[in-house]
C-alpha cells in the first residue's frame, strides 16, 4: 500500500489516530512520511497523524 492507498484506507476505516509504519524498511519502498502526513491531514481532517521514530512509544 502506497501512500494514496493509505489515505483512502483512512477514510474508509476513519480511525482517530494513525501511526505510519513500515516504510523506508528497503531501498525500494522508500517514503517521504512526512509528505505523507501532509496529505493524510489535508485529506482526513478527523485524524491524528503521529510519526514515531525507532523504538518510540505513544501512550494513548
């Protein structure tokens, strides 16, 4: 799933909060997930967009 899916995945699933993962894990599936979370507030205004890094928690 790339990031377009991405957003229409969360607008169809309307979750509250989403974290991105699985992404720059290889050469080819570099993303920019900042991009991303641009396109994913602009698009899914209800949603909470938290980018963590490495080994960062979010408590709920």
């Amino acid at each position: 799933m790339g990031p377009i899916e991405a957003i229409e995945a969360i607008k169809l699933v309307k979750p509250k909060i989403v974290i991105p993962s699985h992404y720059n894990t290889f050469t080819r599936i570099h993303q920019e997930v900042e991009v991303f979370a641009s396109m994913a507030e602009r698009e899914a205004t209800e949603v909470e967009i938290h980018i963590l890094e490495p080994g960062e928690t979010l408590e709920l």
